[in-house]
C-alpha cells in the first residue's frame, strides 16, 4: 500500500517517481493499493474531469496494474498555511481510507507531504505490517531551514517527523547524504533509491547550433522559494538581448518572479507546465538547463533536484546553481558549468557560454551517468529487493 499526497494524473515529483516504480513493480508481479487525494494538485482545486481526478472513497484503475482509492481534499491557493491544512485533512482521511482497501504486505509512505507520515505509521501499526517512510526531501531539516513554522509548532513538527523516522521498519532517502544524516541520528535501517529517468522514454537530442545570434537558457521545474530564481531572471537581464531565458512550470513564486522580470525588463517568457512532445521541443530548442537550489539552507546539501536526471538524460548542457550532492552529481555526469547563486557570476557564464559555443556540444557522458546510476528499472529492482528483505526479515543493507 502506497500514501502519496499527489499520484496519476497529475504532473508532480511523487507522481512521477511513483509512476515509474509502479511501472516496473507492475511488470514484476507485485500489486499496488494506491491511497492519494481525488487530483487536483498543483491548483488546489479539480481541474481534470471526474473520470480522471478520481471520487472520493471509490477506487480507480491506474495506469498499469495498480488500483487507487481517493480521498476528499480541501480547496486551497498558493497560502502555505491553506495547502497544510488540505495535507492534514486528506492524510487524516487515508487512514480509514486505507481500512478499506485488503490489508498489504507492506506500507509506504512517500512525504512531503508531512502529515501523511502520521497515516503511513497508524496504518502499519494497526494493521500489524511493516512501514516503509521514504524521505524525498530533507525533513525535518528544511522545516528549520524554510522557517515553515516557529517556536514550539515547530519542534512539535521535528518531533513528530523524527518520531515516525525512528520507528519505521526502513527508511528510503533520494540522496546518500540526507542518509548518512539520518544514521548519524541513530535511524537504525536506511537505505537510498534516488530519483531517476526512463532512458527510453528520451531520445537523444542533436546539440544545439554552433551558430545562433540569441543564447537560449531554459529552467524546467518548480517555481517555489527552494529555487531562488530571482537570481536567474537578474542574470538575464544583466545579458541584455543577446539570451533568452525560458521558464516553464509554476509554483508560488511564479507572480513574484514574473512582476520582477516585468520590473528588469529581462528577456524572460514564462511557460506553462509542459509534458511529452512539447517539453522535448523546448529542450532541444535550449542551450543550456538551468538546475536550481537556493545556497544559504543547509538541508539542501544533501538535496538533488528530481528533474536533474532528466536534464542529464537529455544531454544538454547544464548550468548548475546548486552545491553539496547535487553538485558532485553535475560534475560526475561532466554535464556542464557549476556556479554561485550570484547574478553577476551567472551572467558571466551564460556570456562566456555564448561566446564559445564549443562548450555547449556535450559528448554524451551525462547520459551514460543516468544510465548507470538513475535508470528507474534499475532503481525499482533496488527498492523490490529493499521490500523483499524487509518482509524476509532479514538485514537490509545500509547503503
């Protein structure tokens, strides 16, 4: 059994981790019980048909083998205290929900969204089975970084977070460094199933033209306080004319970030969420991908962008305003330029990239690094041979 707060049909980092395990899970034989809200992220409300949103308390075909049972949510915008507020009310929802559904070998919870976590441990518990919590971020250090909530809301937050970490049966991190973390906080199973691709769902693109009178940079991903992408827009408007910086997605910052590229006159367009054959376009049209973190929270040490693997799987260029983990990641694949979180040193690069635009034709190692490291084939056999450890009762490796 699978809690997610965001699953099929929606576009959203869980659902696209969890699509693809599910995808290979499916091939292998195993079923999947899916309990996640009727869809209506990232709008706070239904924006899909009935058929495809899902009903609260009736149970759906997914797209493979798995089944979904949705539960009600609350209309919410951009307010973070509205959007926790809808996270606590479907995770309080799944626990009955989750009564419904024929009692699994085993449960796992996928957060953020935190306050699923609560219904992942109840479910095992009562139902006697073994809980699996899978850390796709950095919780609850980011809590303490972002400064989502203060005073004793806060260390009640931490508690509950660490209490639920500490009685899983196994703990399941996207990074080896936010693992290394929870062992040293005496977590006493944790292993890493980082993020990844389908090699097979993206082509090969041919590299961009050795000639071209407008540089073109591309950010593909959330739009959110995480990214810091000010620093982006003001590097291109530092550029002037000569770029163009394509920004495709949505998140709350997205109206800050437009009214400031507004405000600079940058040479910024901003796009809707993009999928399929549209995103390909737009990748194959960039330069450059921009891969985003702000510098000055901690957590993000050991934080690699999920839409990192895809922009390595793509080939191109990448422009890195990350550090710690994810960074090495960047200069492992030798995917591209690492650089401060500064808009005069961004704008340096992107001018120096313009300029030599031999440095942009990439020789396909990128590639091959998510070949051999973020394939999801590969990453979902790991985590089935986690799962079947785990129920053998016998020892999962730390690593």
């Amino acid at each position: 059994m699978l809690l997610t707060h965001s699953y099929w049909p929606e576009q959203s980092p869980p659902q696209r981790r969890w699509t693809a395990m599910i995808k290979e899970f499916s091939r292998s034989g195993w079923d999947v019980d899916v309990v996640t809200p009727v869809a209506h992220y990232p709008f706070g409300r239904r924006a899909l048909p009935r058929r495809m949103a899902g009903r609260p308390f009736q149970l759906q075909k997914g797209q493979f083998t798995e089944k979904v049972l949705r539960v009600p949510y609350l209309r919410h915008g951009n307010s973070r205290a509205a959007r926790l507020l809808d996270q606590c009310f479907s995770a309080a929802l799944s626990i009955p929900a989750g009564f419904m559904l024929r009692k699994p070998d085993v449960v796992i919870v996928t957060a953020p969204g935190l306050p699923s976590l609560i219904s992942g441990y109840v479910l095992a518990k009562v139902r006697r089975v073994p809980l699996i919590v899978e850390m796709r971020d950095a919780w609850p250090d980011l809590a303490r970084d972002a400064r989502l909530v203060e005073g004793s809301v806060k260390s009640v937050v931490e508690h509950v977070v660490d209490f639920v970490q500490h009685g899983a049966d196994l703990v399941v991190t996207v990074t080896d460094g936010f693992a290394a973390t929870l062992r040293a906080r005496g977590v006493r199973n944790v292993a890493t199933v980082s993020n990844g691709v389908h090699l097979d769902a993206i082509p090969v693109l041919d590299p961009p033209a050795t000639e071209r009178p407008v540089f073109e940079a591309l950010y593909l991903g959330n739009h959110g306080e995480s990214q810091r992408l000010d620093v982006a827009i003001r590097a291109s408007a530092l550029v002037g004319d000569a770029m163009h910086l394509h920004m495709v997605g949505h998140g709350t910052q997205r109206p800050m970030l437009e009214k400031l590229a507004r405000s600079l006159k940058a040479p910024v367009t901003f796009h809707a969420p993009l999928t399929g054959d549209a995103m390909l376009q737009r990748y194959a049209s960039a330069d450059t991908c921009l891969v985003s973190l702000r510098d000055d929270w901690t957590s993000f040490e050991t934080t690699v962008p999920s839409k990192t693997y895809e922009v390595l799987a793509v080939g191109r260029h990448v422009t890195a305003v990350v550090k710690g983990e994810a960074a090495r990641v960047v200069a492992d694949a030798e995917a591209g330029d690492i650089v401060a979180s500064d808009p005069e040193a961004l704008a340096a690069l992107w001018r120096e990239l313009a300029a030599d635009r031999g440095r942009l034709v990439r020789n396909g190692d990128s590639r091959q690094w998510v070949k051999t490291h973020a394939e999801y084939e590969q990453l979902a056999g790991r985590y089935m041979e986690l799962i079947t450890g785990l129920l053998g009762r016998t020892p999962v490796a730390n690593r």
